[in-house]
C-alpha cells in the first residue's frame, strides 16, 4: 500500500477500531491513538471495503454495483471521503504525532524560585516559612539553566512562595531573552517599574484569583489580596500584557459556587483565559482539609465540571477555559504533542533546595530525580524513576481494568497520573469522573466536528 492518495491508493482502517452510533452518525475511533472520524450511515457502510487490497477505482466500482450509480460520481465521492478519514489520522499509514511517544526530552523547568510568601492561603500546596527564607542558589540555578537552554530547552515556569518576593528575579528573564518564561504571582507585588520591564519579552502572567468578590478571595487568602490582585491586574493592563495574563482559581468549598462569576469578571478586566485546578490535599491544604473540602463530594466537581464547559460553550465561546478535568483535548492541535498533555519526561520540577522531580504532583522523595547542585541534566534523563514513570504514562490506559474497553482511553489516558497518585496513592488507577469526562468528551468531538468552538479545553500544561 503506498500513501499517495489517488485511484491506486488502497485504503486501511486499523484492525480492532471502535464505534458508537449517536443519532444518525457514527463515530469511529481508532484502537491505540487519540484519532476519530464521524461519518454517516453510507460512509459507515463504506468502511467495510477500506481493507488495504481495495484500491479507490475497486471501491468506486463496487458502490456502483451495488447502489446503481455513476462510476464517477462514485469515485469522487470515495476520493473525497478517504481523503477526509486519511486526514483525521484513522487510515493505516499516518505518521502518529498524537500518539503517545515514549520519548524524555526536556523542553520546559518549572522552579520554585523562593518559598517566601507575603500571603498565608488556606489551600496551597507548599508549607512557606515566613519567618525563614528558603532560596536557592542564584549562582547553581542560573548555571543549571545555562545548560538546560544549551541542551534545547525553551520555557521556564517561576514559582514560589511569591516568585517576586526573591530580590534578583529579573535575572532569570535576562538569562535567556528567547525562552518562553511562565511567571506564577499573586499578583500583589506587580507594579509599573516590573511591568515595563515585561514588556516586549515572551512571557505569560498568572494572577491567582479564588473569588470574584474580595469577600471570597480574602476569606482564602487573607485580608487585603483581592484589592491587591487588581491593583496588580490593573498595572498589567496600563501596560498592555493583559493579552499575556491569565486568571488561576483553584477550586474548593468557599468558591465552587463562584467560577461562573470569576469567569464574568475575568471578561470584564479584558482577560480572555481561565484556569480551574482541583485544590490538592498537601502542604497548607492538608491542615485545613475539612475547612475546604468536607462538604464538597465528587458529585458536586461533577456538576461543576459540566456546568463550567457548557458557560465556556455557550456564554463565552472566545474565551479559553480549561475546567482543571485532565483529559478532554479532542481537537488535532491539542492532541500534536507527544505525551498527550501529561508533562512527565518533558518538564524538571526543581524544589526551593534544589531537588529535581519530573511533575509538580509527584514531589515526594520516592519520585526524586536528584539535585541541581551535585547531579546533571544527563543524570535527570537516565534516572530508571523517570523511565519508570514515562511507561506508566503510555501503558496506564491499556493496564487499568476500567480503563481498557473505554472508547475515550486514548484520548484520557486513564486521567492524570500525578493527581490520582497524589489522591489515592497508586498511580494503577483512574479517578472517579469518568462518567463526565466520557460525556464531555463526547459532546466536544461533535462540536468539533460541526466546526463549532469548543469553549472549554483541557492545557498541556501541569500547573
């Protein structure tokens, strides 16, 4: 079978694809990659001869056959639909760039720069020392970067604490002019003098904002953040980077009732993309746990998952809104990256001491990959826990029971391994929305195909 598509080329549906019938289409879906077609109920039928010893002319004069019409109109109309399947990547012979690639190469740090804090939120993942300052070696870090840019490295997360809380924070946008630099604030400490230094570079701000309201902003992260956050916000826009902001919210009990609100406000300050993440129970979250999540079941992050995509469809469809549900990428430019979104053998974690992990949920000394200051990139990439890990990441979909006769496995990958690891302490499992994930899958894939926006998407991005 050859791959130039014209009256010889013999089309090949990969053995074992899967199918679901959904009103008067069907939608196909291929067995081992994130790829899918809708086609109806003719070129359904159709499918039975694309067996890769029928050439295009054979299909043309079987349809002609056996429905009685013109060889070339036939023809054209196989032409045009193979043409079509070949596309959406579910014909045998299509290079799989969004097939899961076992494959480690480093493009993006995420760093802890500091773990000084000038907030005490109830629900952050790290434990900040206010009265201690945890630093890392500016000298050992931006060495470390040197050679991480060398080796082919482009983007660089900053994290705390408060990353603009470190006294020489400039110095790591300066380092490398070219790389993408993902600045993770509060935002109270922006002002004009910082700002128009951002201008013009390849940066991205995150603001952290968990209420619409100071009411509820504030009863999570302390009196005076919510004004504070919007002086910032307000500085970003008199600097016009607001088209490089996005809004953070991270979702618990005190604010899960309040996301279509943050999404309106997000609109009005001209900021056109949101994040939801799932509150994670370590660091100060674990000691205020049944203050944020004991009256919050799965059932409700159900609704709240399916109510926030159909706002993101139908109230703000030129926003981008990802509901913090891993999983639910369907469109091709999401599914173009080798390891389907998860972040695990291309992103290094590095903590306030310079410990290097391979994903911000995996930070425990059973993951650790080693240290900035005695170990090298080459270690990082060789380590047998990371190896480990990136076979987990490709082989969790088919070795989880609930997961092997799921259509959508491939497109989920049997959730985020990191979040249900850092739940439930296995990363041999899913977690418990399949169910809405499923649906929403579902419903993105046919607005996909209706050539619709789809509002809510799913990052590749871990953080």
């Amino acid at each position: 079978m050859h791959n130039k598509l014209d009256d010889t080329y013999q089309p090949q549906l990969p053995s074992g694809f899967r199918f679901k019938k959904i009103d008067s289409s069907y939608l196909i879906l291929h067995p081992e990659k994130p790829y899918w077609a809708l086609v109806n109920e003719f070129g359904f039928k159709c499918l039975d001869l694309f067996n890769g010893s029928n050439s295009i002319t054979d299909c043309a004069k079987i349809l002609t056959e056996q429905y009685r019409v013109d060889f070339s109109t036939a023809r054209e109309d196989i032409l045009h639909f193979v043409a079509s399947l070949k596309s959406s990547g579910m014909l045998e012979g299509k290079t799989a760039s969004g097939m899961l690639q076992k494959t480690i190469a480093f493009t993006s740090v995420f760093l802890h720069v500091t773990d000084a804090c000038n907030l005490h939120c109830k629900h952050c993942y790290a434990t900040p020392y206010h009265s201690t300052t945890h630093n890392l070696s500016e000298y050992v870090v931006l060495k470390f970067l040197e050679t991480f840019y060398s080796a082919g490295g482009n983007s660089l997360v900053l994290s705390g604490g408060e990353p603009l809380m470190h006294k020489n924070i400039r110095a790591f946008f300066n380092l490398n002019p070219n790389a993408t630099i993902r600045l993770l604030t509060n935002g109270i400490l922006l002002d004009d003098d910082f700002a128009k230094f951002l201008e013009g570079r390849d940066v991205l701000i995150q603001v952290s904002l968990d209420g619409a309201t100071e009411a509820i902003h504030d009863s999570i992260r302390g009196s005076g953040a919510f004004n504070g956050a919007m002086r910032g916000i307000t500085v970003l826009k008199r600097h016009g980077l607001l088209e490089k902001t996005n809004l953070c919210t991270t979702i618990m009990q005190q604010n899960i009732a309040d996301a279509r609100d943050i999404i309106a406000l997000a609109h009005r300050l001209g900021i056109h993309h949101v994040r939801f993440l799932p509150v994670r129970k370590r660091g100060e979250a674990s000691k205020n746990w049944l203050l944020l999540q004991h009256q919050v079941s799965a059932a409700d992050y159900k609704k709240f998952y399916d109510s926030i995509a159909t706002v993101a469809l139908t109230e703000y469809p030129d926003m981008t809104i990802s509901i913090g549900l891993s999983g639910l990428a369907v469109r091709r430019k999401e599914l173009s990256v080798g390891n389907r979104g998860c972040s695990i053998g291309k992103n290094l974690i590095i903590d306030v001491n310079g410990n290097v992990y391979p994903c911000v949920l995996l930070m425990d000394p059973q993951y650790r990959l080693g240290n900035i200051r005695t170990d090298t990139l080459e270690t990082f990439r060789s380590s047998s826990i990371l190896h480990e890990l990136v076979d987990a990441v490709h082989d969790r979909k088919d070795k989880i029971q609930s997961c092997r006769q799921c259509l959508w496995k491939n497109f989920c990958g049997g959730a985020c391994l990191g979040e249900v690891h850092e739940r439930f302490g296995s990363i041999w499992r899913t977690d418990e929305f399949c169910d809405i994930r499923q649906k929403l899958l579902e419903r993105n894939v046919l607005l996909a195909a209706a050539g619709k926006g789809l509002g809510a998407r799913e990052e590749t991005e871990c953080f």
